[in-house]
C-alpha cells in the first residue's frame, strides 16, 4: 500500500510541475497570438468640422514578418455609431505605420482618405456617411507621380501638397534620388531581367532600402545601400545572398555578401571591389574611386 501511495504522490507532483510549466506557456502564447495578429491600437483620430462624424486609423496586429505588410482598419462613426469598419495593408518594409501614413479631407456625402507606405502607391479610400466603401490604388506615391517616385524624372509635385510636413513625406531623406541612380545602375549590370522590372523597397533610412536583383524558391539576391565612399565621390552598395527557408521565408541575419559595388557619381559608372567580407581589401579600381583602403 505504501508503494501504491508513493506512486500516487508522484504522479500529483508530476502533474502540479507540469501545470507550473505549462500554464505560463499556454499564457505568453495566447499573449503573443493576441499581440501579433488581433491587438488594436488606435494610431490617430479626426473628426468632421460639423463635429458629426468621427475618423479613427486603427493598426491591427503587427507587421507580417519579415517585410510583409502592416494590417490595420479605418472605423467610421456618427456620434457613439459605427457607420462601417475597412481593412487595409500598408506596405512600409515590415514596419508600423504612423499618423503621417493617411491624409483626411471631409466631403458632404463622405470622407475621403489617402494611404501612403514607403513600398507601395497610394490607396484612396472613400468611406460614405450610408456606410457603402470605394477604394482604389493611385499612381502616386506620397503624392509623386509614378515617374518621378523612381526618380527618372524630376519634375514638381503633382498631389498639390502645399505644406513643410507634406514636402517631407515625399523626399524620404536625403540624397534619395541619387542613391536610387546607383541602384539602377547596378541592377542593369547585374540582373537578366529588363529594366521595367526595377524597383526599389523603401525602409526608414537610406540604409534600409533595398533592391531586388533575382528570386528563386531557394534563394533571393538583392542590393543594399550602405553610404557614401570616404572621398564623397561613391555610393557603396552591398550584393548580399540569403537562402530561403522551406516555407519561403528568409532573412537579412543569414545574407552572405556577394560583391560590393560603388556608384561613381560624376560618370554614372559601376566600380566592383571583388569584397566578399567587410575586412577584404578590395581591387585596385575600387579602392582609386572610393578613397578607401
């Protein structure tokens, strides 16, 4: 008898040992499902001058790992009524988005809204005061045009922003236009695809933008804007390659570096330094354009 209630008492620690370790787990789950994909959190607010209608920009959720898109939703309401609820993604190279990512103008009949994200054209969305939803993709992005956005072409503003915050918006930071030249430039040399494949992925810097050279289901080869060269002269540019995980994810933490590449800007040429690590010292070439030992 003794033997069999040593048993039983085992089996209870066993059991109180593994509702110890198993509950928290079971919690930080549930907590890390409700904060990736269901957490809602009000971004910014605007209400209808008549003080009827009430805007919200609501993200939804984290951004889809790695560089997916970033869920939220716009709710509509009349006084303490919600008049329709929409769902949107906006593509920012796998980070929220912010105040600055909509433009609010109120009509009679409804509200209209802009959508800005650093990988995508605008969206516009017009949300009527009967509930019914029209949406549509723009061809501008923060209100450039299309040719102007990859910078082919210089011309004004064509959204009619008329403010320093707007002005902002569309120039992402300094010097965009001539980091994405070098960026065209080493895609041509490097890519089998035609140039009306080019296309740059913006991030919150120029450090964090990116263009894609070739994809495969096994692996994917892109450029990464690094700096300027030691002598101003050159953009460096980093040719790095990732292996794609089975479900076809991947990640910058596991690239290798390919080639790095500098822009001269004065001739508009592509000088390779042959680098494959960071402390390679580089080819002659290389090394006379950029300045750097």
């Amino acid at each position: 008898m003794a033997g069999k209630n040593r048993n039983h008492e085992n089996r209870g620690i066993i059991i109180f040992i593994s509702v110890l370790f198993v509950l928290p787990l079971a919690v930080l789950s549930g907590s890390l499902l409700y904060m990736t994909k269901y957490k809602v959190e009000t971004i910014d607010m605007q209400q209808s001058p008549d003080g009827a209608y009430e805007l919200k920009l609501q993200s939804v959720g984290e951004p889809y790992f790695p560089f997916g898109g970033a869920p939220g939703r716009l709710v509509l309401k009349e006084n303490e009524t919600v008049i329709s609820r929409t769902r949107f993604e906006i593509a920012n190279d796998g980070g929220p988005f912010t105040e600055n990512a909509w433009k609010v103008t109120w009509q009679d009949d409804y509200v209209e809204i802009i959508l800005s994200g650093q990988e995508q054209f605008d969206e516009l969305f017009r949300l009527y005061y009967d509930g019914q939803v029209e949406s549509e993709t723009l061809d501008t992005h923060y209100g450039r045009d299309r040719e102007n956005w990859y910078g082919y072409e210089t011309g004004e503003n064509t959204g009619g922003a008329e403010n320093e915050e707007d002005d902002t918006e569309e120039e992402l930071f300094s010097g965009q236009w001539q980091i994405e030249d070098g960026y065209f430039a080493i895609y041509d040399l490097l890519s089998d695809h035609d140039t009306d494949n080019f296309e740059v992925c913006y991030g919150a810097s120029e450090s964090s933008t990116r263009c894609v050279i070739s994809e495969n289901d096994d692996t994917i080869k892109y450029l990464v804007y690094d700096r300027n060269s030691q002598n101003d002269e050159c953009g460096l540019y980093i040719y790095y390659q990732s292996q794609k995980a089975e479900d076809g994810t991947w990640s910058p933490e596991n690239a290798v570096i390919l080639d790095i590449y500098a822009y001269v800007h004065e001739d508009g040429t592509v000088v390779s330094s042959g680098k494959t690590a960071w402390e390679d010292i580089g080819t002659d070439a290389y090394r006379e354009a950029t300045g750097e030992e």
